[in-house]
C-alpha cells in the first residue's frame, strides 16, 4: 500500500511566488465566500430539526425521542442512496449547473417542511430533503481539486467547512429568534414551522444565483488574467496527471479500493460525533433544567449551543493551517479524535452546567479541527472520476452516521433515560477512528516534500 503523505514532485514553472500568491488569493476571494453561503444554508436546513424537536415539533407531532431520531436520520437514506451518481454526474455536467439543481431542489423541500400534518409525513419530507442534497458536499470537495493544489487544500477546506459551525454559532440564535417570533404571530403558524419556512426559501434563491456565478474550471476563469489562468491551469493539470500516472485508479477501483473503505470509517467516526452533537445539543441544554435545576429560555439554549461551535471555527482554521504548514495529514486527523472520543463521554458526569459545557466544547473543537485535515487524505491518491466517485463513497459511508447517530441516540435515551449511554458510544466510535486512520501506515511525514523546501526558500 502506497503511503498516503508520499512526496510529488513540482512542476518546473517560471511562475514567480507573487504570480502564484494573486492567483490563488483571486480564487479564494472569488469562490470561497459563496461556496460558504450555499453551505451554511445547507448545514442550517439539513440540521434545523434538532432546535425544532424540543420547542414545539416533538409536542405537535407526538414525536419520542426515539421517533425524533428517526426524523433526524431519515433524511440520510434519500442522501446517500443517490450521493455517487450525483457526484458523477457533477463531474459529467459541470460544477455550476448540478449544483444550481441541488440547491434549487433541497430549498423547495426545506421550505414544504414548515407544512408537514403528522410523524408520517416528516419522515417523507426528511427523505426527499436527503434525496434533493444528494452529492451536494461531495461534488463541492470535488470541485475544490480543479481549483486549489494539494498544498493549499487543507485551508480551503476549512474555509469551505467553517460553514459548519457558523451555521450553528449564528444559526442557533436565528432559529431561536424565528421560533420565537413565529410561535401564533404569523397566522396560525407554529413557531417550528415558521423557522422551516423562513430558512428554506433562501436556497431556493442562491440556486439561480448559483447558475450564474461559479465557474467549472480554471479555464474559463475570465476573471483571472491571462497569466494567472495559465498558470492554475498548468499547476492542476499537472497535478491530477500526476495522480492519475501514479495510482492507476479506475473507477471501479477507487469504489472497492481498502484505503477508501478505511477512510469511510474514520470520516463515520467523526461525522457520529458532529451529528449526535448537532441534533441534540439543544435537548441537552434544555436537559439541564431536571439535572441541575436550571432552566433557560428558547433564545438562551440558542446562545449556549453556539458556545462550543464558536471555539470549533477557531480551532478549524488554526488546526489546518498548521496542518497545511507542516505537511502532515495523519496525525492531524488521529489526534482530535482521541481527545474528542475521551471528553464527550464525561462530560454528562460533571458537576455543573459550565463544567459540562466546557467538555462539550472541548469536544467540539476535536471535531471541527479533523474535517477539514481529513478530506486532502482521499484527493491525495484519488484523480478524475475516481476522485468523483470515491470522494462520494467515503461521504456516503461516512455520512450513514447521520442515520445512525440521532437514531441510536435517541433510542439509548429512551432505553436508559438519560443522555450518557449515547455518550460513550460517541466516544468509542470516534477513539476507533482515530486508531483506524492511523492503521492505515501513512507515514506522518510532509505529503509535499518539495513545496516545504519551495517555502523555506521563499521565505
């Protein structure tokens, strides 16, 4: 098995370091921002059940928590089912019409949530909601390796993934805020059922705006100088030719391949802790009132839960820059999924509200600081269409803990009464990850040995 941080070598380009900086920093401007937008409302529909669960949904629809869990993880059957082709297809059609599709599509369904009449009906709006924003993270993955070289694609991975937490640090007080003001001011609307359709429409929106802005491939970036163009063009065709002569992976190959397979399961381990956090921190909180005798509004859960992802866009940003820095992946991914696996379970055993909070953040931090270190690992040894497919099978597997870890969780609370069995088996899973990762023998040594020697010259 080939290492997964072997050095590759750099083309010999007559590009200047001032050359290379104003490009990348033209397409970080250009893409980024909005890649972020359409982000952050996906990650906010896709996650808005979990405030509206304990204000109003559960009591309306009669819903238990193992029945919550259900509606929550339902919608990653639809999601998955459909992730591999959709990402083919992306790499078939072009980044900005699949993905126009994919908005416009999830944003019609988030929006028809806020009118679901029973259970029956939420677990179908939560399926087709996963059908619509099938291949919508992978193909955006994806569609990062045609525009930033392996050296720089930790950042841009993290700046793509801060979405995640900020739809949370400020997504949580807004849907606080819109149940709030929404709860029998506006017709006979519930408050849930307000913020569904409030925070559904805007994809709709960003879906034609979506068709109109991005840009396939570096080569029809008019927006880059001449010089500029040539220079990415070059830099990324002979970075994936490179790849390609170097693994050998046909499609077919990348989906059966047991580095992808093994990759699926430390990203499951790490997407188990993010979602059983997202779906239920708010029931967590408003737990406190019976474990601590102490109780908070709606808006104040809402200010609480964004707490711990707060500090996880910090450490996001400062973990992959070092990540990116050093050249080292492995250990990047391995070492907050230890710390991560061996806070959350304790932290439900602690004294106080703050100490429990405090785990919880610890935690989260663990969490967001591996996504964006863990996704260069596949892009490293995967081109073409088999980076198209095999990005979309490790985010499928990865993202069956969608499924899984609202529904066992939510069932475990139900079986036990408490939050704390849910815990553990978020921490075993994420410590098994990390150990899996690490199984993989890829040496933790700088994955661009040259670009290092590139930067110490530069500098």
């Amino acid at each position: 098995m080939a290492h997964l941080s072997d050095a590759t070598s750099r083309p010999d380009h007559s590009a200047t370091p001032d050359l290379e900086r104003r490009t990348m920093r033209k397409v970080t401007w250009r893409l980024m921002p909005f890649l972020i937008a359409l982000y952050f409302v996906n990650y906010l529909d896709r996650t808005n059940i979990g405030f509206a669960g304990p204000y109003g949904l559960n009591d309306e629809l009669g819903l238990t928590a193992t029945m919550f869990g259900l509606a929550s993880g339902v919608f990653f059957i639809g999601y998955l089912l459909l992730e591999v082709p959709s990402n083919l297809a992306l790499h078939k059609f072009g980044g900005r019409r699949w993905l126009a599709r994919i908005i416009f599509s999830w944003g019609i369904v988030a929006s028809l949530m806020a009118f679901v009449p029973n259970a029956t009906w939420l677990y179908i709006a939560r399926f087709f909601l996963g059908v619509a924003e099938a291949g919508f993270f992978p193909g955006i993955i994806l569609y990062l390796t045609y525009w930033f070289p392996k050296r720089e694609r930790a950042k841009a991975t993290a700046l793509f993934l801060l979405a995640i937490p900020l739809s949370t640090v400020i997504g949580a007080p807004f849907s606080a805020w819109l149940i709030g003001i929404g709860d029998g001011h506006i017709g006979a609307m519930s408050g849930w059922r307000f913020m569904f359709l409030a925070q559904g429409l805007p994809a709709i929106a960003l879906g034609v705006i979506c068709w109109f802005y991005l840009t396939d491939r570096p080569q029809q970036a008019s927006w880059l100088s001449d010089e500029e163009r040539a220079w990415l063009v070059d830099e990324m065709d002979h970075e994936h030719g490179q790849t390609a002569q170097r693994y050998h992976y046909p499609l077919k190959r990348a989906l059966t391949n047991p580095r992808v397979l093994a990759l699926s399961f430390v990203y499951f381990g790490t997407v188990y802790g993010l979602y059983a956090l997202s779906f239920f921190l708010p029931t967590i909180i408003r737990g406190f009132a019976t474990t601590f005798e102490t109780t908070y509004s709606v808006m104040q859960v809402g200010l609480i839960t964004a707490i711990p992802f707060a500090f996880g866009a910090a450490a996001m940003v400062l973990w992959s820059r070092h990540s990116d820095r050093t050249r080292e992946r492995v250990w990047h991914v391995a070492l907050p999924l230890f710390v991560g696996g061996v806070t959350i379970p304790i932290a439900l055993y602690l004294g106080s509200p703050f100490l429990t909070m405090a785990a919880v953040t610890v935690c989260c931090m663990c969490i967001c600081s591996t996504l964006p270190t863990f996704w260069p690992l596949p892009t490293m040894f995967l081109s073409g269409a088999a980076a198209a497919g095999g990005i979309a099978l490790v985010n499928t597997i990865g993202n069956s803990a969608g499924f899984a870890a609202p529904y066992i969780t939510g069932w475990l609370k139900d079986l036990t009464g408490s939050q704390n069995a849910g815990m553990w088996v978020i921490g075993v899973i994420m410590v098994l990850a990390g150990f899996t990762v690490l199984a993989l023998k890829a040496a933790p040594v700088p994955d661009d040995a040259e670009a290092v020697e590139t930067d110490h010259v530069r500098r």
